[in-house]
C-alpha cells in the first residue's frame, strides 16, 4: 500500500514536472513563431531581402535561445544573493496589512525567487475574500460615500413611470449590498 502511494506520489510530481516544461516549451514556440512572423511582415513590406530577413531572424532565435540557456544560471544566481542578503539581514518583515517596499528585495515565488521594488517603490496589499467569495484589495473605509448611477432610457413620462419600481428596487438592492460591506 505504502509502494502504492509513493508511485503515485512520484508520477504526480514527474507530471507536474512535465506540465511546466511544456507550458515552457509552448512559451518558447510562441516567441519563435512572434519572431518569424515579425521577419516575414518586415519582409514583406519593408523591401528587405531574404537574406537580411534570415539574418534578423537568426539573430532573434539567438536571443531566445540565450535567454533559455541563462536562465538556470539567472536562477542559481538569484538564489544566492537571496541566501546572502537573507543571512545579512537576519530579520523578517511581515506584510499581512500590506506596506511599501523601496529598494530590491527578493522573495520566494513557488519554488522560484521574485524581485519586488527594483524599479522603484511598490506597494504590497493584501487580499481578502468577501462575502460574495470574490477576492480583492480590502479597503478599510475612510473613502468618499459611494456613487450609484442608473440611466434610464424612456420615450415618454409614462414609461418612465412604468420603469419606477424597477428602478426603486435596483437602489434598494445597491443600499442593502453597502450595509453589507459590498
């Protein structure tokens, strides 16, 4: 039984493993095909030859061919300035109510490492799910009274007046939903 789980455990992390080298993969053929699409366009209208269109297009798939080459090394490296930034540091600083990050900092990102604030500040918000099950940016108040717009479109007063009551219970609704914090 015990063998039992472990194959399993093993084929579902070897098809995980699968699953992200193929999204990989199709990211890869969608740049070549962007690639050879943009040369052929540029050839087409721009005049060029075929052998500078060639030669653009080798030296494109040469990037994309660089950039997946150098990205264990991007990995390798990233993750070992985090570990030294990480062990100089020697603190951590919690962000459940969110905050501002205001120099490059690196944090883990599903088995991988992310970079925030390297371009500048970047604020961190947090998430809740709300009664609705929606999941959002949670504001704490303090904000200008929410506005409720209806259009009504009538041809006459009379229609109007028939559209009366549907328009009262829309506002009813959209009262009800902000007593309820939504």
């Amino acid at each position: 039984m015990e063998d039992d789980e472990n194959t399993f455990a093993g084929t579902l992390s070897s098809a995980e493993a699968l699953s992200g080298v193929m999204a990989d993969l199709e990211s890869r053929s969608q740049r070549f095909g962007a690639a050879l699409t943009g040369a052929l366009r540029s050839a087409a209208s721009g005049g060029k030859g075929l052998e500078d269109v060639l030669r653009g297009l080798g030296g494109r798939l040469s990037d994309i061919a660089l950039a997946a080459g150098l990205k264990p090394l991007e990995s390798a490296l990233g993750n070992a300035v985090n570990g030294v930034i990480g062990g100089l540091a020697g603190s951590v600083t919690a962000f459940a109510d969110g905050g501002v990050v205001r120099s490059p900092s690196f944090f883990p990102m599903g088995g991988d490492m992310g970079l925030m604030g390297e371009a500048g500040a970047e604020a961190i918000l947090p998430l809740r799910r709300g009664p609705d099950g929606a999941l959002g940016v949670a504001s704490t108040g303090g904000g200008a009274a929410p506005q409720i717009v209806f259009n009504v479109t009538a041809t006459d007063a009379a229609s109007f007046r028939r559209s009366e009551g549907q328009v009262s219970a829309m506002l009813a609704r959209s009262v009800a939903r902000g007593r309820r914090g939504l």
